[in-house]
C-alpha cells in the first residue's frame, strides 16, 4: 500500500485544493490510501471521507495538522478534532485519546513550526523522515538519523498545499483498506519511505498566490 500522509485541502487557509480534487489527483497517479491533514482542521478529512466512500481500493484517513504550544504535530486515525495550543506532551496525549497517532512532521524545519530540538524527548509514535518540500535540505537527514537513534517508526509525505504536489514522496507498507490495519502497519515500523522533491517552480507559483491573496 502507497501512502501520502500529509496533505493540506482549502479547509487550511494556504491551500488551493479541494478535498474531491485530492481524492481525484491522488487516485489518478495510483496512491492507495492519503491523509488529508489540515492546519487545525478535521474537515477536509471528513469531507475527503464522504467523497471516498464508495471506493474499495482507496481510502482517506481522518486526520489534522495541530498547532501545539512549541510545534506541529499530525494526528492520524482520530475520531474527534484535537484542541490547539495545548503543549506538545498534552497534544499527543489528545490524540492518542482520540483513539489516533502522533506524528511529528518536518521536525526541524524551524519556519513551518518544527518541533526541532523537543522532539529529541517527545514520546512520538512516528516521525516525517522525507517530506518533499525539504529533499535537498539538512532537516530530512536530521529527522532520518534521530528516527533510527530512537526506533521511531518513519513516514514519507508530500505536504502538499495544492494538487501538483500530492505524491511526491510517500510512505509504503503492508496494509489492508482500513483505518486500523493502516495505523498497525506504521507502528510496527515497516515503512519504505520514498519520493522526489515538489518541482521548484510549483512552490515558487505557490509562494506568488499565496502573496497575491495578500493583497
């Protein structure tokens, strides 16, 4: 099974894509199963759940992106929206409550609110280990070394915040369509996580909106 794990909809004020055109796009370049993890937000994944409903061989997972006090942590597989502000420690916590996972998503990279150097002590259930906007940078390579120190398991993601960018790097495993088995086979720790860089010209085109909504 092909996951992209962190995927960012309308719902989340700096993305231009629509949980149905996700779904679409995500389908289209043959991913199995994706997150749709936005800034606070557990619509765009309910929203991506009602449009999936039907489909026997794909399946979005109920998901968010949390601010906590000192970073961002995505939570997968949760049945109620997870409160934001709260510390880190506490944040997990609510998760795990909501009967999901915790995961730290690009934890060094200081300007999209890293952990940075708190996730060396966070009890986490999984790190971004390849998040495709950061290929080429030292934060990918600081998660990937911190996450074998500690036998966190590794996960591979698009971050995408808008539809050219889904599936650019992902997670692989063996996995049944379902919420459960899908959570079962990231703790276990058996993920190929691989993938490619965001073009740079859709991140500068990203960049360009973002600053034309500005205005």
């Amino acid at each position: 099974m092909i996951l992209d794990p962190h995927i960012h909809s309308t719902y989340s004020s700096d993305s231009t894509a629509r949980p149905r055109d996700i779904v679409k796009k995500a389908r289209s370049i043959g991913l199995d199963a994706i997150a749709i993890a936005d800034h606070n937000s557990i619509k765009g994944s309910i929203v991506g759940i009602e449009e999936s409903k039907d489909m026997e061989d794909f399946i979005v997972l109920p998901a968010m992106e949390v601010s906590s006090s000192k970073g961002h942590i995505v939570a997968i597989g949760i049945n109620e929206e997870i409160k934001r502000g709260l510390s880190p420690e506490e944040t997990v916590e609510a998760i795990r409550e909501a009967g999901g996972i915790a995961i730290a998503p690009h934890p060094f990279v200081r300007y999209r609110e890293g952990l940075c150097d708190r996730i060396k002590k966070l009890d986490i259930d999984a790190m971004e280990t390849l998040n495709s906007r950061y290929i080429f940078g030292y934060s990918n390579w600081k998660a990937k070394n911190l996450a074998e120190e500690r036998g966190i398991p590794q996960i591979g993601a698009s971050d995408a915040h808008f539809l050219g960018a889904i599936g650019s790097c992902v997670t692989e495993f063996d996995a049944d369509f379902s919420v459960d088995s899908i959570i079962e086979a990231i703790l276990s720790g058996k993920t190929n996580v691989f993938g490619d860089r965001t073009p740079l010209p859709l991140i500068i085109k990203e960049v360009i909106n973002k600053k034309i909504k500005r205005i």
